[in-house]
C-alpha cells in the first residue's frame, strides 16, 4: 500500500465509489466515477485506509486501495 499524504496528486480509475458522510459518520452522498482522473488528496478519512479527496471542487472519502501515487515521467530530452 502507498502512502499518501495531504497534498499529495493521485490517479483514481473509473467505477469506484465515492462517499460523503455526515458528522455522526452516516453516509448522505455515494457516487461512482465514470472516468479516470487525477485527484488531490486533502486528509484522512473518518475511517482507517480511507483518505479525503478533491473531485469536481467537492471533498468525498473512498478507500486507499482505489487510488494511485503519480509518478513523474521521465523524459529523454535528447530527441
């Protein structure tokens, strides 16, 4: 499993769910992602293994395993 920390950029696939819960931890909101699209990571989640993410400007929770780090490509500048 990687670490994500606040801040951090991270690649979230298509059909993964989404939750938004209120106070007490019941949820009021769930979505499925329709497409593949990179994320900012803004916190841990309520839940161990669950991390707070940015999509569309509004903050949902969903489990580490559906997300991953963004590596920076490296590029042959000789070409």
């Amino acid at each position: 499993m990687d670490s994500f920390k606040s801040g951090d950029l991270a690649y979230l696939p298509s059909q993964v769910k989404l939750f938004q819960s209120d106070n007490s931890g019941t949820p009021r909101a769930v979505c499925q992602t329709d497409k593949p699209q990179n994320v900012l990571i803004v916190g841990a989640g309520k839940l161990p293994h669950e991390l707070t993410i940015l999509v569309n400007g509004q903050k949902w929770y969903t489990d580490t395993n559906n997300l991953y780090p963004i590596q920076e490509a490296l590029h042959d500048k000789t070409s």
